[in-house]
C-alpha cells in the first residue's frame, strides 16, 4: 500500500502535534549531519508547498493536507508565507482560518479529532486556537467532548486515540506567550488514562486497552506509540519517567539495524517512523544517537531522509514505492525537522504579516463557547464546553457561569453558584463552600490562581479554571 497504513489515522484525517527540539547540533554519533538535514528540510518545504491548491488551501472535505502546517512550522517556515504563485490574499493561513470559521466546519457529524486536529494546526500555522473568530473556539469545542463517565477520555473511551491527541491538543497549543492554558489538573487526568493504556510490552495502539487483560497482552504499534510519548512529554510527565522509558525500549525493540527503520505493524514505513521520531522528539530524545544509532550505524532520522527524493522534496510511504506521498512527506519532515506533533509559528517573512491572528473581542449577539473546568480539590473535576451568547464585547465570569448552569456540554459543570449575581466574591460552586484559606480561585488562559469573584473579565477565547483549595 502507498497510503498511510491505519485506519485511526485516516480517522484523524491523519496524525496530529507538540514542541519542537531542533536538530541543529547533533553529537558527532549522528549519521545525518546538519547540513543534510537542512537540505532534506528545503527540499521537503518546496515539495509541501506544491501541495497547496490554487485557491490556496490544503485542507477541505474528508482527508487533507492540513498537517502540513505542523510541519512548515517545524521546518521554520511560517504558515502565512505560503501562497500560491506568490498571491499573499490566499496564503495559506488566512484561506485555513476562514475555513474553520465556517459554520458548517467540519461537517454535520463532528468527531473529536476533528477539533483535536483543526487545533495543532491551526496552532502551528499562527492562529490562535481559541480565538479562530469571534464564534470559533476550537479548545472549548475539544473540552466538549469530555467523557464525565470515564475522567479524563474524550470522545468514545474505546476509540483511544481521541485521548491521545486531546492531550497534545490541549498541552501543545500554548497561547501566544507561550504558557500552557489549560489547567494541570485537567492533563493529569488525561496522562492517567494514557498510561492505563500501555500494553505490556510498553506501547500503545489505537484501541483503548485500559482494563483489558487481552488487549493490554497483545502488540503495540509503532505510530501509537510516538503519539502516546508525545502526549505524555507535552503534560509535563519527564522523559526518565518509567512509563516513557519504557516506550523508548518498545521503540528500539523494533528498530532495524540495516537502515533505521522501525518494524511497524505494516512492516517498514515512512509514516511510522515519522510518528515514532516525532514522540522522541518531543520527549526530548536525540532519535540519532544512544538506543537509535544501530549497530550497522544507521538511526531513524538516515531511514527517512534516504525515503526523500531529491531535489523534488518528496517521500516516499514504502522503500519500493516510485513516487512521493503527501502524507508520508509531511510525517517525514516534521520528523527530520525535529518536531513533534505541533510546534510554535515562525516569525513570518511576508511584509506586515502578524506572527499571530486571533478574534480580539466577543461579537455582541454571536453565539460562542468558552473553555471551563472546575475543580473541587477532592479529585473531582468538571469538564466543559459553555455556549453563552455575549452582549458585549466582554464578559464576567458571572455570565459565564451562569451560561454553564443550563448550557454546558457535558451538562453538570456548574449546578449552583453563590452569590447568585452581582459582581462579588464567589462563597460557593457546586456546594462547596469557602472555608477559612480554602477558596474558590480563578485562573485565565493559565494565569495564578485568584479570588474568583463574578465580575472578573472574561474575554473573547479565555479558557477559564475555577479550583477550590488554600
């Protein structure tokens, strides 16, 4: 086959994203040298930007190239300085943010890794996630999808990949300062249920295993693997954690001395070792040298560089294969270029072009979602999505919370709230009272936790945590 080889990534629309660690200086272990890096990185750019249509687009209906966003952004090459025959109106991040604008996007019958995806690379690409338009908040859209049955999944437990990419969704794309929004109680949950999901033999696949003696017994799949790493790094879980270290062993387990590849479930591939470096990456382990340089000399980063054609830019699914794929190209570079699952924008070269676009301000009269969790300091965390529709151009936490009260998704974030209006000092959420130096606190887009108090400002795309505690 010559297309990526797993129905979860087709699922995905194909894989998803998280910080970079450049490879620029590499010990003198390291078989690919800089300078061939930086020129499987050229060529692997030039080749990504032939992908884009005339209109300017990449991504559309079904499965697009919408990660190759990710990967320009790996590679430094700002999102927003792609267009078409040099035409900046239809460059390529204005032509993607008005597309996850659209009311209709993604379709009638979303899934979460429709958002999971829409949010890596629309973080990659300069777009602030949470403030795509005025209506458009792809972190409270994810945040929907919280399962409060099952803590810390989102979407259906059992397609487990969904929990996977929420956490390199919500951990990778920082706001435009660079700080984690989403609060640490909320991936804790998350890397809980990762682990509960690593098969025995220290990786993961795209099934949930968590309580399942079968599935937890039976093989690990490479691409799971690197994406499961990642989302562990990008929670703030180290890479000599014992879970990691063992998916770092799974993934040399599999390594195949004579040219570097990993030993996928589809056998030798591009996609899966893309995948596997980009986890390594992210975990902050050198794919080039200690475990992943074999004992013939060759490390993952010699296999996907020697799948590149060149000076076309593309690569190549399978060794056989006689023409590039797209998707093994943009798995590939992201890779070589040392990213993980997303990565922060460049700075853009096109004249006026911002770093970052986001809505400023709520529309007055738009309907919109917030991002909101509650924690009560017991280990009980409230997960949503708030649909509220502002009179302002801002809002109070009030307004918030009392939107969460009746539209919530999941429902029950928010059952009671004192005082019940007013602009004071909250006394009590959920039934749980102040009591002397244990409070209710706020934090916004990952700020210090304050004395929440229902007339704090609350902007347009603000991701808001609520936790009771000293």
């Amino acid at each position: 086959m010559s297309r990526p080889p797993t129905t979860r990534r087709l699922a995905l629309a194909v894989p998803a994203a998280l910080g970079a660690f450049a490879l620029t200086a590499l010990p003198a272990a390291a078989t690919s040298t800089p300078a061939q890096i930086a020129t499987s990185k050229t060529n692997g750019v030039a080749y990504l930007k032939s992908l884009q249509a005339a209109d300017g687009s990449y991504a559309g209906t079904g499965l697009s190239n919408e990660w190759a966003f990710s990967a320009f952004a790996a590679a430094g090459t700002a999102v927003v300085d792609v267009a078409p025959g040099g035409d900046t109106t239809k460059n390529a991040r204005t032509v993607y943010r008005t597309l996850l604008s659209t009311a209709g996007w993604p379709s009638a019958t979303p899934v979460v890794t429709d958002y999971e995806r829409a949010t890596l690379n629309a973080y990659a690409a300069g777009i602030d996630p949470a403030r795509v338009s005025a209506s458009r908040n792809l972190i409270a859209d994810v945040y929907g999808y919280w399962q409060n049955a099952e803590a810390g999944y989102f979407g259906p437990s059992a397609t487990y990949n969904g929990t996977v990419f929420a956490g390199l969704a919500l951990a990778g794309a920082k706001t435009q300062t660079g700080v984690r929004r989403v609060p640490q109680a909320l991936l804790d949950k998350v890397v809980t249920r990762i682990r509960a999901n690593q098969h025995h033999d220290g990786g993961w696949d795209f099934q949930k295993a968590e309580g399942n003696p079968t599935r937890l017994s039976a093989p690990g799949d490479i691409d799971m693997t690197g994406a499961s790493m990642a989302a562990l790094c990008a929670a703030g879980v180290p890479n000599t954690d014992a879970d990691v270290v063992q998916a770092k062993a799974f993934l040399k387990s599999k390594l195949v001395a004579a040219n570097g590849a990993f030993n996928a479930l589809y056998g030798v591939n591009t996609n899966s070792n893309g995948w596997a470096v980009a986890g390594l990456n992210a975990c902050g382990i050198n794919p080039q040298t200690g475990d992943f340089l074999t004992t013939l000399g060759k490390t993952p980063v010699d296999f996907l560089i020697a799948q590149q054609y060149n000076p076309g830019g593309g690569f190549k699914y399978k060794s056989t294969d006689t023409v590039p794929s797209a998707y093994a190209s943009i798995d590939a570079l992201r890779a070589v270029a040392g990213g993980g699952f997303t990565a922060a924008p460049p700075t853009p070269v096109t004249a006026g072009a911002p770093k970052w676009v986001a809505a400023s301000a709520f529309a007055p009269g738009t309907a919109t979602e917030l991002a909101l969790t509650v924690d009560d300091g017991m280990g009980n965390l409230k997960v949503c999505s708030v649909a509220f529709t502002p009179t302002a151009a801002t809002a109070t936490l009030g307004d918030v919370l009392d939107a969460a009260a009746t539209s919530a998704t999941p429902s029950g974030c928010v059952t009671g709230v004192t005082p019940s209006s007013g602009t004071g000092t909250i006394t009590s959420l959920n039934g749980t009272s102040n009591s002397g130096s244990q409070t209710w606190k706020v934090s916004v887009d990952g700020s210090a936790f304050a004395a929440a108090s229902r007339g704090r400002t609350i902007g347009v795309g603000d991701t808001v945590a609520l936790r009771w505690g000293a």
